[in-house]
C-alpha cells in the first residue's frame, strides 16, 4: 500500500508536466489560425497567405509523424518529449524574432518558427498521451489521465483565439509584436517544463516492438481499404475541425463585430468542443464509433448548410466572454450573423470524431495498427492544407461561399461512417 502511494506521489510532478504540454498543444497549434488576421493587417495578403502559418504548422505533420515514432523507438519517451519541448521553444522564439525582423523578410521568418513549432506539436502528440496512459498506471486510471489531458487541451484552444483578439483588437493594424505576451507564455512553459522533466524520473512505456521491419507493417495497413479511406477521413476530419473556426476569426474580424468579439466567437467553438468531448465520453461505451460518427457529421452537414443559406443580415446574440470599455474580462451576449452561430455549433460535431473514426480505421488491423498509428499522424497535416484552400475559395468566392468545402469535408465523413468503414478485407492475416 506504501509502495503504491509513494508511486503516485512520484509521478504526480511528470503527471502535471504532461498535462500542461498537453494543452501547450493546442496553445502553440491555434495560435497559428488568430495570427492569419495579424498577417493580413500587417503584411497586406490574402486569406491564403495569411493561413500560411496554419498550413506550415500543420505541414510539419506530414514530414515529421513517421520519423517521430522512429525517434521515440530509438531515444525513448522522455528524451524524445526533452527534445520536443526545446523544439517548441525554438519555433516560438523564431516567431517572437520575426517580430523584431525587417519588414521585407519578417513574413518568411514567422512562416518558418511557424514550421519548426509544428515539428514540435508532432513529437508532443506521439509522446504525451501514452506517458499519460503510463504515468496513471494504465487501464481506466491510464485513460482518465488522458481525458483530463484532452479537457486540459480543449480549454487552451478555447483561451487561445480569445486571448489574441483581445491583444490585437485594441489595435488599428495589428502586429506580430502586439502578441509577444502569448509567445512570452510559451516560451516560459516550454524552458519550465523542460529543466522540471530533466531531472524528474519518468516511467517509459513498454511498447511491443514487431519482428517485421515499418516499411512492412505500413505497406500492411494500406492493404485494408477501410483504413485507407479513414487515413484520408483523418486528413479532411483535422482540416474540417480547424478550417471551421479559423475562417469564422478573418471573416467576423472584417465585419462590426471587430477583431477581439471575433477572437472570443471562435474561443465559444472551441469550448462547444469540450463540452463534446465530455458528453462523448460519458457515451463512448454505450454507443458505437459508426454510430457517433455518423450523427455527428449529419448534424454538421445541416449546420454548414444553414450557415451558407442564411442571410448574413440576420443578428442573433451568443454568449461569450466579452471586455468592457473599462478592460474587464465579463460574460455577456455578443451580436452576430446568425451564420456565425451556426458555424461555432459543429464545434459539438467535431469533438467526438477523432476518436470514432481512429477506431472504425484500425479496427481488426492487428500487429499493422502501430504503423497505422504513424500515417495518421503524418496526415495531420490536412489541418494546414485544407484552411489554406478554403482560404483561397474565401479569397475568390467569399468567406460564406468558402464553407463548401467544409460542407464536402463532412460529406465524405458522413460516407465514411455509413459505408467506407467497413472492413471488406477480413482475408488478410494480422497476427505475427
């Protein structure tokens, strides 16, 4: 009984340190989205341009998600998760120097602290949560860790977008510079968490490594058309969940209701997905991936469908966290497009769908799901690519009109659920 209480005392430092990168996550990642109105104020670029920094972020995903579990087998957790941390403080600071560069090069120099912090955000994601499932002993206990570092998470994404429409939205024309104090948090988490870790003892995980070479285990898993079509659910699904609020910020912020409202509207869509994320839970044992999957993307479907069809005359009010002409932070009713509103509701939608369609895409893959693992997380990267297109469509066709792709996006989730999850190669042998 001592022993077992002094384990959890041990842990509970790394335990917190993990949950705080977890959120540090979200932080660092939609952070990227907010700064596009930034670029566009300062620099004078498009929508396109401006989700640049999304999509270099995100990119990183895509060059990083198979060398990071390669690195993880070779180094271990916690020396992977050191050199994740002081990867992420670099990117941040690159981005902080762009604000001091000349105005001629500031915009690539934001796009490549940009790009290295998404290296980290990648690394972070293969570490953190089985350090979690590690650290709270595995099982159920594993798992709440995990929730918590999931709710964790969503509250950073929730605070994010707020917290910068509130620095920029005092400004006329708004500067990298005007948000040094987020990249000043950062920062100071990161150089904070990585002296904590460096001399904190910190399980590692058992993985179970498969006597056949990656190269194998990967040509494997694209065997299985299921999980074929889930690896490319999984890029619409992360470009659907960040296009969403990221083109609602550019839009509200080039209307009345002005940048820092903007900011705390698409804070609401995030918070939407925590709730989710609750309610999710609470159901995920009693009713099917396909299932939830299914509804929550017809539901979002018809939200999209309403926010494209609706009159951007009309006004309703929702309720965010609003500041007064006196600076105060309060709770109040924000005016809006009832386009917007429609909009920030697929926030409920989104929560859940990671999960649903991570488990409908390995499902019956067998000693192939570790190397699937490492495609999903290369294809992250459609969370840079997909806003950056829909950024070029609001360019071209209007912000509304740019929601299409969102609409389609949902559309093969929708298919996904109801038909292309189905494992139709049940022949393939997935035993060693």
């Amino acid at each position: 009984m001592n022993t077992t209480t002094n384990e959890k005392r041990s842990n509970l430092v790394p335990i917190i340190m993990m949950v705080i990168l977890f959120g540090m996550i979200s932080f660092v990642t939609n952070l990227a989205a907010p700064m596009g109105q930034v670029l566009k104020e300062q620099f004078g670029v498009s929508n396109f341009q401006g989700l640049l920094g999304n999509a270099a972020n995100f990119i990183a995903y895509a060059v990083m998600g198979i060398p990071g579990g390669i690195l993880l087998q070779k180094l271990g957790y916690k020396k992977t998760a050191l050199i994740a941390i002081a990867i992420g403080f670099l990117g941040v600071f690159i981005q902080f120097l762009s604000g001091h560069a000349p105005e001629t090069s500031a915009f690539g120099v934001y796009l490549l602290g940009a790009f290295v912090a998404g290296f980290s955000m990648c690394l972070l994601n293969i570490v953190v949560n089985p350090m979690l499932n590690t650290l709270g002993g595995g099982g159920n206990k594993g798992n709440q860790l995990i929730q918590i570092g999931g709710s964790f998470n969503s509250v950073m994404a929730t605070f994010t977008p707020a917290f910068v429409g509130v620095l920029i939205g005092e400004t006329t024309k708004a500067r990298i510079e005007d948000v040094f104090p987020v990249m000043y948090i950062a920062m100071g988490v990161f150089a904070l968490i990585f002296f904590v870790l460096l001399f904190v003892d910190i399980p590692e995980p058992r993985a179970e490594k498969s006597s056949e070479p990656l190269k194998k285990l990967m040509s494997g898993a694209l065997k299985f058309r299921h999980f074929v079509l889930g690896a490319i659910a999984i890029f619409i699904y992360v470009g659907v969940e960040i296009g969403t609020p990221g083109l609602l910020i550019l839009w509200l912020s080039d209307t009345p209701v002005g940048k820092t409202t903007a900011g705390f509207v698409a804070g609401t869509y995030w918070f939407l997905m925590l709730i989710g994320r609750l309610i999710g839970a609470s159901l995920g044992g009693k009713i099917s991936s396909r299932t939830m999957l299914g509804t929550a993307s017809f539901i979002g479907l018809i939200l999209i469908a309403a926010a494209i069809f609706s009159p951007v005359t009309s006004v309703v009010t929702l309720p965010v966290l609003l500041r007064s002409a006196t600076g105060a932070l309060s709770f109040g009713l924000a005016e809006v497009p009832i386009n917007a509103m429609f909009i920030v509701l697929v926030g409920f939608c989104t929560s859940i769908m990671w999960g649903s369609i991570f488990n409908l895409a390995v499902e019956g893959l067998g000693k192939y799901t570790e190397a699937a693992s490492g495609i999903f997380m290369a294809l992250v990267c459609g969370g840079g690519i997909l806003p950056a297109i829909q950024g070029q469509i609001a360019d071209m066709a209007g912000y509304i009109n740019s929601y299409w792709l969102i609409f389609a996006g949902l559309a093969y989730l929708l298919y996904y659920a109801l038909i292309g999850s189905k494992n139709v190669n049940p022949d393939i042998l997935t035993d060693e």
